[in-house]
C-alpha cells in the first residue's frame, strides 16, 4: 500500500477552532475547512486507489482539540470507523498524545454519531460536495446545505 502525505501545515500555520462561521474573516484555519477543502477529497482518491493517507501533524502552532475532532470526526462519519482506520494514519513527533486522543475519543463517537444516524452541524452556506460511503458501500457525493 503507497503512502500519500498531505500536511496541516500546508493548510494553515495555525490550526483553529471547530467550525467555518468561527474563522476570523479572511481566514479559513477551522477543522471543518480543512475537512471540505482537502482531507475529504485526498481520503476518498486513497481509498479508491487503495493507497494510505498520511497526516503529518508536525510544524503547526498547536491543535484546538476542536480541529481534530470537526475534521476527522466528520472523515469516522463519512466513511466508517473500519475504513477511516484502514487507510488512515498520522505522523508526528510533537502530537502523539493528541493522535491517541483522536483515536480512543473521537473515532468511537463519531461512529457511534454515524450508526445512530445523528445530524452533523455544518456552518451556514457553505453548498460544496463531500464524498462519502453510501448504505450499499459504495462512494457516493452529498452537498452540504
């Protein structure tokens, strides 16, 4: 299995808060950015082409716990706990706490948000498509209101 890389750092300098509507204007430093705009698409050409993703978290300021739940919750959401835990994985030194975090906290309850069926809240007028894993398991496209 190849290894595509993608850095937060490539991103932002400083990763912020949870949600869009919370960027300071002119920024786009949320976890809900970096979801829409790059994880989602990179996960989903990995995935097809049965590569892993690579996270490197390494050369930001610091994470807002918030950042890492909004987007990789919402990657748990979109594409399963298994398949999330199949084709993605982190790279850090300075991090590692935060990876395990993510991994025994926001990977089973966003899950468990995905098997109940649960609404995930998205900032106002955003209208852009993610993919995701459709009930027949195949990937499918959504807009997001």
């Amino acid at each position: 299995m190849e290894k595509i890389k993608i850095k937060v750092l490539d991103f932002t300098e400083a990763p912020g808060p949870r949600y869009i509507r919370q960027d300071k204007v002119g920024e786009k430093t949320s976890g809900e950015a970096f979801y829409i705009d790059v994880l989602n698409a990179k996960f989903k050409e990995c995935y097809e082409n049965n590569n892993m993703l690579v996270i490197e978290l390494d050369g930001v300021s610091g994470y807002p716990s918030s950042f890492l739940d909004e987007a990789i919750g919402e990657l748990v959401y979109d594409f399963t706990c298994d398949i999330v835990n199949k084709y993605l994985d982190y790279e850090t030194i300075m991090y590692k706490k935060r990876v395990q975090q993510v991994k025994n906290e926001t990977y089973p309850q966003w899950e468990k948000r995905r098997i109940n069926g649960d609404k995930v809240v998205h900032s106002p007028n955003i209208r852009k498509n993610v993919f995701f894993i459709n009930s027949d398991g195949e990937i499918d496209e959504k807009q997001i209101p």
